[in-house]
C-alpha cells in the first residue's frame, strides 16, 4: 500500500466518522457537506433523499431526539479506481426521547464515495438497520420524515 492509498483510506475513515459526530451536533451545513450534491441516501423500502437539500430536510428528523450519540467502525474500504471507493461500516446509535426513555439501534453503512475537489464525498449511502433493543420500532419508524418545530 503506497503512501497515497493511505491517506485516502484515512480521509475516507474520517468523513464516516464525522458524520456520526456532527449528526450528534445537529450541524447540518457541516454534515451535508461530507455528501455530494447529487447524493442518495436509501434509509429503507421506498424511502431516500436525493440530493443534499433533500438529504438536509430529512435529517432534520433527528430533532425529535433529546440527545443521540452515534458511533462508526470497522471501516472496510475498497478502491474502484483514483476517484471511487466503496466502504462499509458498523454503527452503533444511542437515542434519548424527551421523555427520558432511551433507544439503541445497530446497522451499517454501505458507501460509494467520490473523489471531489473537496475530497473524498459520500455519494450513494445505504443504511441497513441490524437490530435493536425492545420496543424501538414498534409504532416508531426512525426513517420517516418530520417536520421540524417553527420557532
């Protein structure tokens, strides 16, 4: 592995890993930037953004969440040429209601990032729910989308 690869499989590592510490932050310009702009996100059957704009309204679903921690590993990066990777993932992400009550899910990313003049971005993602702990889907789908409060 020359010293190029390298540093590309680092700054791959990295964007995945500041997406889940930026989605705790709810920083949503700085979140949607580690996407392209025509990026697609696939959350499940029948439902995605597509684009950053979209991406960003659909994000702001997380509001509904007191408090969230999410975490990234076991990055598994594979090169498709110089401008195209794909990586996969385990999350682990924590949430806490407003009520107090907490849910914990597990899944994957499966990634196709692009190499921008930014770096590298993520242009496709798929997130696979894995498990979870009781009670956390029933009569709660954390994929749909929500309006968020007006102030």
């Amino acid at each position: 592995m020359n010293l190029e690869e390298l540093s590309d499989r680092y700054e791959i590592t990295q964007v995945i890993y500041e997406y889940c510490r930026t989605l705790d932050e709810m920083d949503l310009p700085k979140l949607t930037a580690l996407f392209t702009e025509d990026c697609v996100v696939d959350y499940g059957p029948d439902i995605k953004s597509e684009g950053s704009a979209a991406l960003r309204r659909d994000l702001e679903r997380m509001w509904r969440w007191k408090r969230t921690s999410h975490h990234a590993g076991g990055v598994q990066i594979e090169f498709v040429g110089a401008e195209l990777a794909r990586a996969t993932s385990y999350v682990l992400a924590w949430h806490e209601a407003p009520n107090g009550s907490t849910a914990t899910m597990m899944g994957q990313y499966h990634d196709e990032l692009r190499r921008t003049a930014q770096g590298w971005r993520i242009a496709h993602r798929t997130q696979v729910l894995t498990g979870n702990d009781a009670g956390f889907t029933v009569g709660i789908n954390p994929f749909r989308r929500i309006s968020r409060p007006t102030d």
